[in-house]
C-alpha cells in the first residue's frame, strides 16, 4: 500500500508541477504589455514579491523534508521567474514604485525569510524544526488564498467579471487539487490543508464567473436597441437621370395616406349617391391633387 500511495503521490505531484508551471507563466501579458508601453501603468509588484517570497519558503521547507523532489523543482522555477518580473518591473517602473518593491523585498525576501531561518536553525532541531517551518508555510499560504476575496469582493460589487480572469481561476483550483492529494498521500498536513481552502476559493471565483457573465450579456442585450433606417424614396424615370427625391418625414407619410383614404372615400360616395350626375351638386374644395410620376 504504501508503494502504490507514493506512486500515486507522485503522479500528483507531477500534475501540480505541470499546473503550477502554467500559472507562473499566466503573468507574461501583463509583462508583454508594459514592455510594449515602457511603463508598469499602476500594476502593483506585492503578487510578483509575495510569491516569490512564498517560493523560497516552501523550498526551504522541503529541504528539511524528505520525498518532496517535487517541491523543490517547482518551487525553484517560481524563484527564478518571480525574480524576472521582479527585475522586469524594477526596470520600467517609476520612481516611488520602485523604491516601494525595494522596501517589500527588502522586508520580505531578506528580513522575513532571513528571520525564519535564523530562528528556525538556531531554536529548534530535527523534526521540530521541520514543523514549526510547515506550519509557517500553512499560516502564509492561507493568508495567500484569502488574497481573492478581495477581487470576489469586487465581483459582487461592481456586477462585473473584468478583473477575474477564467482561466487563471481554473488553473489555480487545479494546482490546489493536485497539491492537496499531494500533501494527502504523503501525509503531510502542512501541504494538504492550505489546498482545501484554495480548492474552496478556486469554484467559488469559477460560479462567480458563470453567474455575472450571464447577467452581463443579458444586460448588453437589452441595452441593444434595433436600428431604424429612415426610408429614401428613389424614382428612376426615362428623363429622369435616376435622381433621388427628398426623403419624406414620418408626419408627410402619414398625411398622404389619410389624404389618399380621403380621396378614396369620397369617390365611394360619389359615386353611390349620384350615379347619372356626374357634379351631384357636391363642391370639393381645396383637396390637393398627388402628382404622378411615370416611372
């Protein structure tokens, strides 16, 4: 049994690296984008340091660990890449941006993570010191998932899924399952646990999503009104050089017909009442006759 659970183990840790992988890559547009425009544009540095910050945590983690290969790689590359949108956005960033990451890093990256292995190498030893660095990675990585409630916060607010990218959320409930069979198979609380709560996060972003971009597309619908075209009435005659007439308003059309229905009408009665006489001593006055026009 415990041969196929860590065969098992194994398989999802492989998944977690092939996901994560995807989701330290998800912030290349935003980095294409200021490259382009040579400006970081009001884009904040604390998720590229935070997780960079995290990365380094749970490598150390995993070195005081036994079978967690899979850790260390992962978690290798996302030092590697945070540093480079670290230093991407050092780069075009402006003056009181830069001079803010360098005080995040400076705190969290060189006192933080300096702190921790200060205490954790001279305070406790063997398994104690393995624990007490797992439960500090719980303890971050919680705080990590609570981050997008802000941004569910935003969502519900604002009636808007703009700033909630669906395949990001996606990516991210998948990391928190293959993580968390991971921590699970190899019992390891400290691993599994954050994911339940990144799994949680994970489908409620993903329902969400579903649910405001339903009613978004609903609402664009309706605020899609039919265009009119206003008639142009084209008379092309022998003489004529297809020439466009001037277009009629509503108000002239309507006038037409009733003088049309008039006309029509009248001639009815006319020729009801008097049959023989053709004037029948009835004297219409002041009716306007419609032009024809040969077409």
């Amino acid at each position: 049994m415990a041969g196929i659970s860590g065969h098992w183990a194994f398989a999802f840790g492989v998944l977690g690296n092939i996901v994560s992988f995807i989701v330290f890559l998800s912030p290349l547009p935003t980095f294409y984008k200021i490259y382009k425009k040579k400006s970081t544009e009001g884009y904040q540095s604390i998720p590229y340091v935070v997780a960079l910050f995290s990365s380094m945590l749970w490598i150390y983690y995993a070195f005081l660990k036994t079978n967690t290969t899979l850790l260390i790689t992962i978690n290798s590359f996302g030092v590697f890449i945070e540093t480079i949108y670290v230093g991407f956005y050092l780069f075009y960033a402006p003056k009181k941006a830069k001079v803010q990451t360098v005080k995040m890093l400076l705190l969290s990256v060189v006192g933080g993570f300096g702190a921790i292995v200060l205490v954790t190498q001279f305070l406790f030893k063997g398994a104690v010191r393995g624990q007490v660095v797992g439960w500090i990675c719980l303890v971050f990585s919680l705080c990590v998932f609570i981050a997008p409630l802000g941004i569910v916060r935003k969502v519900i607010k604002t009636k808007s899924v703009e700033y909630m990218p669906l395949l990001l959320s996606v990516f991210l409930t998948l990391s928190a399952v293959m993580w968390f069979f991971y921590g699970l198979l190899l019992k390891d609380i400290n691993i599994a646990a954050p994911n339940v709560l990144g799994f949680i996060f994970g489908i409620l972003q993903i329902v969400l999503y579903v649910i405001y971009s339903k009613k978004e597309k609903a609402i664009l619908k309706e605020q899609k009104l039919p265009e009119i075209q206003k008639p142009a009435v084209i008379v092309v005659g022998e003489n004529m050089n297809k020439k466009k007439l001037p277009e009629l308003t509503q108000e002239q059309i309507i006038d037409i017909v009733k003088l049309a229905g008039l006309l029509v009408c009248s001639d009815k009665v006319h020729v009801a009442s008097c049959p023989h006489d053709t004037n029948c001593g009835v004297k219409v006055e002041n009716i306007p006759k419609l032009q024809t026009v040969e077409a």
